[in-house]
C-alpha cells in the first residue's frame, strides 16, 4: 500500500493544447468549485497557439502554476511530465474541455477511503448512460466497477501511478493511452471505478477535432492496443433464460466476469431487463430476433466490434437457440453451451467453431 498522508493533498493536473475559451472555462470551474479541497493546479501548456498561451499568462489564480512545453508531445507524456511536478498523494487529472458543476471530490476521495485498493476514480459525463446508477452493484464508497479506464477525468494515487511509468508514451499525442494504463493497472490487482454521484461536463475533441487526424490516430493507437491485449477483442454474445447474477453458479458468473476483467464486451441477453448489472462492461437487452440480429449485423467497419463468440446459458428457448446456431454457423463463430442438466457443473468448451464449409 501506498504511503499517503491522514488528510490527502490534491493536485490537479489540467494538460492544455489550444481550444482557449474551453481551457479557460475548466480553470475558472475548477477554482471555483474545488479550489478549497485542492493544494495547486499544474497547467501543461503542450505547445499551443499564441492566443491560448496568452490566455494562460493572464491568468492571476495563485494556485496555478502554468508550465509551456517547447513542443508538442501529447496527452500521455504531458500528463506524465505535470504529474512528476507533483509531491501530492492523489491527483486529479482533467482534459481541458471538461467543466466542473459542483465539488465532486469528497464522492471520489470518499470512495479512495473506503477501498484502499480503488487505484483511479472518475466523475461520470453528466449525459452518460452510466447515470443510470440503480442499475450496477455500488462498491464500497458507492462507485460503481469498471474494467476500462477512461482519461477524461479521473483522481488517482500519485504513487501508483508513478509506479506503473504512468501513460505510455508509444501512443504518442493520445487515444487508447488510458485504457492501456487500465488494464496494466488490473493486472497489478488494483481496481478503477466510476462515482454515478460526481459529475462533469465534458466537451469531446476540443483539441484533435474529428477530421482525417484524429481518425488515423485513433486507429493507429487501437490497433497498438489490441495487439498488446488481443483478448480485449473479445465481444461475447450470452443468453440465458429467467437468471440474475446472484441466480448464476460461480462457474459460469466468473466466466462472464473474466470477458470483462480483460477489455472485453459482454452482451447479455435475458428474457426480461436485469435488476443489477455488475460493471460498466455489462451489457443487458431483452432476448429477441432484432436484438439478436442487430447484435450479430453490427461492426462492419469496425472489426473489434464485432460478436466473436455466443454462449448459451440455460433456460434458452428451442427458437432462439436454432437462431443462434444458424447466426455462428454462418459467421463462423466460437460457441459455449451449457447444459441445463449440468447447470453449473459442465460446460462444452469454446473450442466447438462452427461453419459451412
């Protein structure tokens, strides 16, 4: 465990390229709404425009400390680079299009208090679906489990951070850095987590845009990270009957869980809504031939969104359970079945790869 102090100092560490106004907007919200609850402001000006750089110079909060990069290195090494700056025990990182509504950290300091092994915390987007909070197991100070970290805006134990070499910089001006650092994160036992109480706003591609660059970036850096963790490429289709998470043998809960705990996505089809979902990661839909076919039809463009294996959990009707067949046969498809006899006990191993030749 990490040495920190009984009452944590909180930095804030904000990396800036361009997008001025906005820059500006989420210094002012910061200053104003967590000013009391934090120590300093690490701005890291990475090679911005004149009138940004202008705009940080003119800035007069005595928290802040504005530091302006020579050239342009990207979110990772910035973020990397402010946080060395730091001596605080947690930092809070924000991208420069966020804006802080209210003080949110004692939710996240909350959470860091009540589970010591809670590595990361982020707000939720104020329009996210992870709104939807009555739906996830709240972990102990009320957060909710995620298994993919994302870098909008997050607190974190500066010395795990530090251990972990922080972001890697191979990803070079940003995209799949986060979710890189997350997953090395989880395999160092640590947990990430979102707090459906804390919210922010958070304006997306303020800096890259959504043009031509930020398409090669982002597929460059994904197909990085993919090849780091192929299993992150697992999009597993289960359905099963009338069965909750509490319903489901160990055997079978672990299964789904472990898709999750390695970047992969699980959509859970079950013939009426879940009451409670475990993570972020899980999905849940009503069993059905359009959810099924949609699910099946989606990720033309996108290859690491496409379903590469369907489970059937007991209690499948023998209509879906036909369709299914037809659907991996077709698209040639890993299958697990587990039995209704041998509910818990026995399963037929994904090794069964169904096509039509």
């Amino acid at each position: 465990m990490t040495s920190e102090t009984a009452t944590p100092i909180i930095d804030v560490v904000i990396p800036v390229y361009n997008a001025a106004e906005l820059t500006k907007r989420c210094i002012d919200s910061v200053i104003a709404y967590l000013g009391s609850s934090i120590r300093t402001v690490h701005i890291q000006d990475d090679a911005s425009g004149v009138e940004t750089h202008a705009m940080l110079d003119n800035l007069s909060y005595p928290q802040l400390h504005v530091y302006h990069a020579p050239e342009n290195q990207g979110y990772g090494k910035s973020v990397n680079d402010a946080m060395a700056r730091s001596d605080a025990d947690w930092v809070l990182v924000l991208n420069s299009d966020i804006e802080v509504l209210n003080n949110f950290l004692p939710w996240l300091s909350g959470a860091f208090a009540a589970d010591p092994r809670l590595a990361v915390i982020s707000p939720t987007e104020g329009d996210s679906a992870e709104t939807q909070a009555s739906r996830y197991v709240r972990q102990p100070g009320g957060y909710i489990a995620t298994y993919r970290f994302r870098g909008y805006a997050f607190l974190i134990r500066r010395a795990v951070f530090q251990a972990m070499s922080g972001f890697d910089a191979q990803f070079g001006r940003g995209y799949y850095e986060d979710t890189d650092l997350g997953r090395r994160l989880d395999q160092q036992g640590w947990r990430m987590g979102v707090h459906p109480d804390a919210t922010v706003r958070h304006e997306t591609g303020a800096s890259f845009g959504r043009g031509k660059a930020y398409r090669e970036l982002v597929q460059r850096n994904r197909l990085l990270y993919l090849s780091r963790y192929p299993l992150a490429r697992q999009n597993v289709l289960a359905v099963s009957g009338n069965a909750t998470l509490t319903d489901l043998p160990p055997r079978i809960a672990n299964s789904l869980e472990q898709v999750m705990r390695q970047g992969g996505r699980l959509h859970w089809l079950t013939p009426a809504p879940l009451p409670q979902l475990s993570c972020l990661q899980m999905r849940n839909g009503t069993a059905g031939f359009k959810t099924i076919t949609k699910l099946m039809l989606r990720g033309w463009s996108r290859e690491d969104k496409r379903i590469t294996a369907v489970w059937i959990l007991p209690g499948v009707s023998a209509g879906l359970r036909i369709l299914l067949t037809l659907f991996v046969r077709l698209r040639r498809l890993e299958m697990r079945e587990w039995q209704e006899d041998q509910y818990g006990s026995t399963q037929q191993q994904g090794a069964d790869r169904r096509d039509t030749e």
